[in-house]
C-alpha cells in the first residue's frame, strides 16, 4: 500500500534535486526594444504583472522566485519603449535587471546604496534606465541568495494574497524589546496564548484560540522552513525550544495556508528563520546580566565571499530559574550555516546546530499551602536533586533550483538526534501534620487533598532517544487556466521518527545514593520501560492560487499518511508485544481574499484541520491499538487588514474551529499525569484585533527621524467549550472526597483557554539624537482568568493542582541608546516591573510567574 506514496516521493525529489545543478533554458528570446509598444498593465502582483509584460512584449524573464512571489508591481499603462516601460512596473520593487546575451531579462536584487557606481552600473535599478550589457559580477556585495522556505515573507505587502490571519515579529521587535524568552514575543501575536513554566523559555506551552497550550503540541513548529519538534508526528513536545536570541524574524500563521504545512493544521503554524550570512562580513558581541544570578552572551560572524556565505552563531546564557531561584538552568548553541550560490539557477544551504541544556529544572509545583509560605513567596523547592540533561544535534541542507522563469523547487533534507536523560525524586504528599498521604509516585499525581509534596526516597530517570529524518521537495508553478493567472505551490515529504523510551527506576537506595540499576547484580525493579517507537509519514500537499483582478481565490488539500509501530520489550513476560495503528486523512481548504482598494483586503478561509494522536496514545503497552484516532477540526475565519493611513495599520479576524474529537491532556484536568484523553466535541469562537499607529507621523507628518508608536494585540476567545456529551476524565485520587465520581462537563470552559488577551505598548525613537538612535518602550501584557481543570473548580484544591489560574497583567520596559562611535547598543531592560505575584500553571501544582527581572548589556558590531 506504500508503493504508490514512496514512488511519488522518489519522482518529485528526483525532479527537485536531480535536475537542480544542470537545468537549462533554451529559447529564442525578444530583446528589449527602443520601438514603442502598447502596455495595459494595472497594478497587480509582480508575478502576474511580469506574465502580462511577457505577453504584451515578446520578453521573457529569469528569476528566482522568492524575489518577486511577495512583491506588488504599480503597473504599467500606455505606449512606451520595453526598458522604459519595465523600469516603470519595476518601480517601487528594489528590483533590478539587465539584459543576457540571449536575450532574456534577468531579475536582480538591486545593489545596496554602498555600492559603488562601477559595481551597480551592470544593473538597471527601478526607475533609471541603463546600457543593456551583460553583467560580469552583478551586485558583487549582495549576499547570495538563500534557499529558505518562508510561510508569509518580509515584504510590505506579504499578507496581501494569503487567505488567512498571520503576523510577522521582525528582528527590530526582537532586539529592542530584548525578549528575554520566546514567551514574551509569542504574546504579541493575537490569537496565540503561552502559558510559562520554567521563567525561561526553555519549554513553552504554545496555545492558539484557545486551544490546549500543553507542551505546544496544536501548533506547527519549523526553523528555516523544516519541523524541529520532538517527534513532529508522534510526539511533538516542546522539550526542546531554539535560543530566540538567533533569529532574525517569526512567521505566525493561523488560515488556510497553513495546510501547506504539517501535520500540525488546527491551530496554526510557526516558522522561526535564523540570521543568514550578511553581504559584507560582519560580527555582533552581546553581552548583559541581571538579578537571579542571570549572565547571556551571544555571538555571530559571518558574511559573503564571492559566491560563497558562511556564519557562526553560538549563545550561552545561565540563570537561576524565575520559578524555582534554588535551582539553576544552564544552555549552550552553536549553529554553522554556509550557503552556496552554484550557478545563476541553483543555490544551497547547510546549517548545523549542536545544543545543551544542564539544568536542575524539575516538575514538581508548589502546593496552596506552600505557595503562601514564606518558602513559596521565596520561590523555593524542595525538589534540587532534579538534572535535566538534554542534547541535540541537527542538520539542515536546502537546494534552490529554477528550472524556468515560472517553475522552482526547493528540497529539504533534514533531521535531528536529541538525548533527553531527566533525573527526578519521587514526589510523596503529606498531610500538614507531616503524616503521608497517598502512595509514593513517580511522577505528580498526589491526592488532591495534600496539604504538602516532599521528596521520596526513590528516584528515577526518563532515558530517552529520539531520531528524525525526513525530505520534502516543494514546488512553485507560475501558469494561467483559461486565461487567469494563476500560481500553484505544491510538493511532497517523507518523514521517519524513532523514540527508544527507558525508565529506570532506584526504589530503595535513597536520595544520594548509587542507584541499585548500576550495581553488578540490577535490582529487578530497575526498568520500568523499554519501548521502541517508530513512525513513517508521507505527505502530499497541493494549492492553487487564482487571481480574478481584485479576487483571489485558493483551493488547496493536503493529505497525511501515517503509520505507527510500537514494541513494548518488557510486555509478555519479558518476551515483548507489538502494536501498529495508521491513519490517512485527506484535508480540503480554500481561501479568499479581496482588495476593493489599495491597502485594503478582505480575507475569508476554511480548512479541516488535523492534528494526529500520540503513538503511546494510539497503541497501548500491550500493543492493542486505542480508539482515540487524530484531533480534527474544522476553522473558518473571516477578516480584514490593511491600512487607514501610512501611520495607521490594522488587521482584523473572526473564528470558528469546531472539533469533531480534540484530545486534551488529563494533567490539564486533574493532574493525573502527562496521558492524554479525547474530550469530544468542542467549538472555539473569538475575535482577533490588532493595530500599530505611527502618533508622530499623525500630527507632524512622514517624519524620518522620530516615532511615537501605539500598538495594540487583543483576543476575546468568546466560546471555548465542551459541546457534545462529556463526563469530566478526573477520576481517583484526583478528586476531593465531596466530589462525584461522574460528573458532565458538557458546556464547560476548556481548561487553560482565558477568555481575553491583550497586549499593548507605546514606545519612542529618535535616529537625529546626537550620540545616535535612541528608543524606549513601556509595555503591558495581561491575561484573564482561566480554569486549570474540566470541571472549572473555581476555589484551588490543597495540592495545588486544580482550581481558577487568576489573570494578570505585567509592565515591561526596554531602553536603548546606539552610540555611533563605538557602533555599540547600551540597553536596559525591566520584565514584570511592578513585581506581581502570579500563578501561571497548575497541572502539576503552583508554577509561579516572572520575577521582576532587572537587565542591562551592550551589543557591539563589528
């Protein structure tokens, strides 16, 4: 049944890399002429727009074609020489061209103002015209270009044609407001909600409209375009999350185009895209530190040599943990990335990555009593025999290849090694006169009536291994249907996944003590798991985009096959069990988008979503194969954005998703552990607003050197609930001893999906301020109340882990002077200003927010 998916995949990555380092173009092409020719092209994508010039003309194109897929053209309308005309449609773009010696046209990026008038004069910029000569080093201080797969792209005008809400966090947001975790940026997304757990970013838990934020496992995750998750298909935990402090911008999109991507397609996609080689050589040292022993550095070089990119990027940062400050986290990255530009048709990218993380960061939360002690106003634990000791290595290589003007493919090939060994104490639950209550557990299930949560004297280790690899060839196709213009994107991927999961358990020796598991004669209760997992995923993904003037429209479908294999080694007496599940799903979308008026565009999309279950969900330790089947979900959304002004930005969404079964996970319920549960049928409905207003452009008019800016991100998640016929999945100790064993939760919130969202801050910019460009920013970040179980216990439970997660709101403030004679950046930064005293998570008892963290570095360039 493989044969047909394996034969697909074959072909098109043989078309995407096989034919990339040798493609040619034959053709007989027309000049640009000095005759006059008749133009009638009105302002429209540049893509189309160069199609309309080709047919109008006779001249045919050559470009890669990330340069033009997110650019508008103004059009051309009357009678004018080819070049003249061509600089008029170019105008605007950052385009430039020159004639080849066969007489095609070839796009370039035109050259950087730096460039000396020798260099540049090759090229004809937007605008000018110029000699049609050959270029023999065209833009010789440009970087080579980049084979990356982008989600919405850096251009203005990027979200014009995507039919969906999305949002780009540029590195200028990133530097200045020195994001001290992935957390604090994700919050200015509409839409998006992090819950924190460790005060550092290390594991975010990444929820979108309401959808359950545990571990990050509804949201589609990549770097440079590639899934970087645990297991992105059978279990992607965020147990590992890149630095923030080496990416250069954050693509979030949460419409249909996310069916493009996978297998993640319910609650949206995230593309992290690193720093690229820059065209000059070029380094940065930062450095900066603060309270809770908090030291960062970080450092990259790199730049262009002839055809030739090459950059090194390493962080290392240490702190004591904002959750726990008895217990320290310590993380080192380092990335090689080299791009190389083999012809005017082909480039290619590798990148390798190598991260450690050493940290004493645990589970174990802080019960009500103990979050009210002078112990939990400290942000103290008993639980610092924990070590978190974590590896990953990756390796990413991309090939750009343009086989015509209109056809191009880039082909990834990628995967990661990650070595995951957590030490932890057993966790026992006391009464308040010390007495036990409950049983030992190796884990954080304690009675729900706990008064405290001590360490055991047994311990444990999760030991676990994790290997992914994959390839995936994607296509983009300029073309026309009965003459509409038209662009289709499509492509193929393979993916394999292997976890070997061990537990090993010491039940006797005490805290401190040889394990019993490493002595010569084992303890026989030593292994308590030992499973082998695996996954083979194919994907085939397709989307076409019509263009009818001032409508859009995009179909698209992608579909998933999935095959899961468990072998359970310590099942059967020892003699082992097997267990296979699989599953395929075809996933229809379709967007629209409509701009009446420039600037303007309406948006409406609807997509099924798919996010499939976890293998040890799917098949269980005996090997019989669970009916949880994957979360599927139908998203509609509704909106508009564009702008009323050129100080005035604005994007504006409705939502739906109704679910037929999302998963949910009964940690998130009850505290009975990390197993997931169907919970039915659900339906999310909201409101997402955001806007960015220049105030000093309002009043004083286009001012290049000062900014007064207002910005506003706020979500009203108005339904998120249970729908169908559900009973809440606490069960046991779990509950208290006044609570029914079967209760409906029918109606009821969803647990960790607060209603209301908001984040808004006012900042200034002077570049014409003496020393140099100066900016501050003061900005407030909040959170409505949320549930942290299926029955919306409002009043907490003793242990700590059920009851209502309080709103909040935190004050932030960064401020930066640029000082031009040193090319130095002093900062200061100031997170949770006002010191408020928060909880953030209750899945496994009290996780306490930010500290207010003071900080202050400098960053040089060199």
């Amino acid at each position: 049944m493989y044969v047909i998916p394996r034969m697909i995949l074959v072909l098109l990555c043989a078309l995407g890399v096989g034919t990339g380092f040798y493609g040619t173009v034959a053709a007989e092409q027309a000049a640009l002429r000095e005759e006059p020719v008749e133009f009638n092209i009105p302002p429209q994508p540049l893509s189309q727009a160069l199609r309309a010039f080709r047919d109008q003309s006779g001249v045919r194109f050559i470009h890669r074609a990330e340069l033009v897929q997110s650019e508008q053209s103004a059009g051309v309308i009357g009678r004018y020489p080819s070049k003249d005309a061509l600089s008029l449609m170019l105008k605007g773009t950052g385009l430039a061209y020159y004639a080849a010696d066969d007489g095609t046209v070839v796009l370039e990026r035109a050259a950087p103002s730096g460039t000396s008038p020798a260099a540049a004069a090759p090229l004809v910029a937007a605008g000018t015209l110029g000699p049609d000569e050959p270029v023999a080093a065209a833009d010789a201080e440009a970087a080579v270009k980049v084979p990356l797969v982008e989600i919405i792209g850096t251009s203005e005008n990027a979200l014009d044609y995507i039919p969906g809400s999305g949002r780009v966090i540029t590195k200028e947001t990133i530097e200045q407001n020195h994001r001290l975790t992935i957390n604090e940026a994700l919050r200015e997304v509409p839409g998006v909600h992090v819950r924190d757990e460790d005060g550092l970013g290390i594991r975010p838990n990444i929820g979108i409209r309401g959808l359950d934020p545990t571990r990050s496992r509804k949201v589609h995750i990549m770097e440079d375009g590639v899934p970087i998750m645990m297991m992105p298909y059978a279990d992607p935990s965020s147990y590992y999350f890149p630095p923030i402090f080496r990416f250069d911008r954050i693509e979030v999109l949460k419409g249909s185009g996310q069916l493009l991507y996978g297998p993640q397609t319910i609650g949206g996609v995230m593309n992290f895209i690193t720093r690229m080689p820059s065209a000059k050589p070029e380094g940065n040292f930062q450095f900066w530190g603060g309270n809770n022993n908090y030291f960062n550095t970080h450092f990259d070089y790199g730049g262009t040599w002839g055809k030739s990119g090459y950059m090194v990027d390493y962080t290392h940062y240490q702190s004591d943990t904002p959750r726990f400050t008895n217990v320290r986290a310590k993380v080192d990255d380092i990335t090689f990335k080299t791009v190389q530009e083999l012809s005017d048709r082909t480039q290619i990218m590798a990148k390798f990555n190598y991260y450690r993380e050493d940290s004493g960061i645990g589970y174990q939360g802080l019960t009500e009593s103990e979050w009210g002690s002078p112990r939990g106003q400290d942000r103290q634990t008993l639980f610092k025999n924990d070590n978190f000791d974590f590896r990953r290595m990756g390796a990413h290589v991309a090939v750009n290849h343009m086989f015509t003007a209109n056809l191009t493919s880039t082909t990834n090939f990628f995967g990661h090694y990650m070595s995951r060994d957590w030490t932890r104490q057993t966790t026992q639950g006391v009464n308040a006169d010390g007495s036990l209550n409950g049983a030992l557990q190796f884990g954080n299930a304690i009675p729900a009536t706990a008064f405290g949560a001590v360490p055991g004297d047994a311990r444990f280790t999760n030991e676990r291994e994790y290997w992914v690899y994959g390839v995936e060839s994607r296509f983009k196709y300029d073309h026309s249907i009965l003459g509409v213009n038209a662009t289709a994107d499509f492509g193929a991927r393979y993916m394999f996944e292997e976890s070997d999961r061990k537990q090993l358990r010491n039940t006797g020796s005490g805290i401190g003590v040889t394990s019993s598991c490493f002595l010569a004669v084992a303890g026989s209760t030593c292994l308590n798991e030992n499973n082998l997992r695996t996954t083979n995923a194919y994907a085939l993904f397709f989307q076409e985009r019509l263009i009818f003037g001032q409508f859009t429209i995009t179909p698209g479908v992608r579909v998933e096959h999935i095959n899961y294999d468990q072998y359970n080694r310590l099942s059967n007496n020892g003699n082992g069990s097997f267990g296979k599940a699989n599953f395929t799903e075809v996933l229809p979308g379709i967007g629209v988008t409509y701009a009446p008026f420039k600037n303007h565009t309406f948006f409406f999309g609807a997509h099924r979503g798919m996010s499939p279950p976890q293998i040890s969900d799917a098949i269980t330790g005996t090997g019989a194969v669970v009916d949880l089947g994957p979360e599927l979900s139908w998203t509609y959304e509704l909106g508009t954005r564009g702008n009323l002004a050129h100080w005035a930005g604005y994007e504006f969404t409705l939502f739906q998703m109704d679910f037929d079964n999302q998963i949910i996970s009964q940690s998130a319920a009850g505290g009975t552990g990390a197993t997931l549960t169907s919970a039915g049928e659900t339906r999310h409905r909201g409101i997402e607003f955001a806007t960015s207003l220049d105030l000093w452009d309002a009043f004083k008019g286009r001012d290049k050197d000062q900014d007064v800016t207002l910005d506003l991100n706020y979500t009203w998640i108005a339904q998120a609930e249970f729908i169908g016929t559900r009973n809440s999945s606490i069960t046991g100790a779990a509950l208290l001893p006044t609570e029914a064993a079967v209760v409906s939760v029918s109606g009821n919130r969803l647990p960790y999906s607060p209603k209301h969202l908001l984040t808004a801050g006012i900042g200034y910019t002077n570049r014409a301020f003496g020393l140099g460009t100066f900016n501050a920013r003061l900005e407030a970040q909040c959170i409505s109340d949320q549930f942290g179980d299926d029955r919306n216990l409002v009043a907490p439970t003793a242990n700590g882990q059920r009851g209502m997660v309080r709103g909040w709101c935190m004050m932030n403030a960064s401020v930066n002077q640029y000082v031009k004679k040193i090319n130095t950046t002093f900062f200061f930064v100031a997170k949770n200003m006002l010191d408020q005293a928060t909880i953030m998570d209750r899945t496994r008892g009290i996780y306490p927010g930010l500290p207010a963290l003071w900080q202050a570095g400098a960053k040089w360039t060199f």
